[in-house]
C-alpha cells in the first residue's frame, strides 16, 4: 500500500503536558494530560495519552517545540487498554 503522507515522520520520544478544553453536560472544563511522544513532522504530532480525544480536539502543547497548539485528526485504543492513539494536526 503506498503511504500518502505530506510529511516525512521521525520518531520522538519524549514525556510531555498538555491541555484540552472538553464541554460537559453542564460547563466547560480544562483538562491537563501527560502524553508520550510517538513520532513527529512538519505537520503534526503522533502521541499516546491516557484520556480519548476525540477529533476537534484542540490542544495546547507544553513543550519546547516550535508548534504549541494542535487539533486531533483522529484517535484509537492504542496496544495497551485504556492507552490511545492520538494524531494531531499543528496549527
């Protein structure tokens, strides 16, 4: 199958915070998560966190790189349960 990827990925691996703002029933809340690293590119960020984003997502990125906000593109249950698979989109 050939990948149709914008932009080249390259690992990283790196332990990071971040935030996402999440409507609830009755307010909004700001949630503060670790996520891991997976691999990056030019264009986004593959992470793994405990907490299921979901697309449209914004989050916020605490970290030392360039790009510090992000929408997640998609989201799935990683290898280990209650772990996900985040793909995030800079903006």
């Amino acid at each position: 199958m050939l990948e149709q990827r914008q932009f080249e990925r390259k690992p990283y691996i790196e332990t990071f915070y971040c935030a996402v703002t999440v409507l609830d029933v009755i307010d909004t809340k700001i949630l503060n998560l670790v996520a891991r690293g997976i691999d990056i590119s030019e264009g986004g960020i593959g992470i793994k966190t405990d907490y299921p984003l979901e697309p449209g997502h914004v989050l916020r990125l605490n970290t030392n790189m360039k790009h510090k906000v992000g929408v997640i593109r998609w989201s799935g249950n990683g290898e280990i349960k209650g772990i996900y698979r985040v793909g995030v989109k800079f903006v």
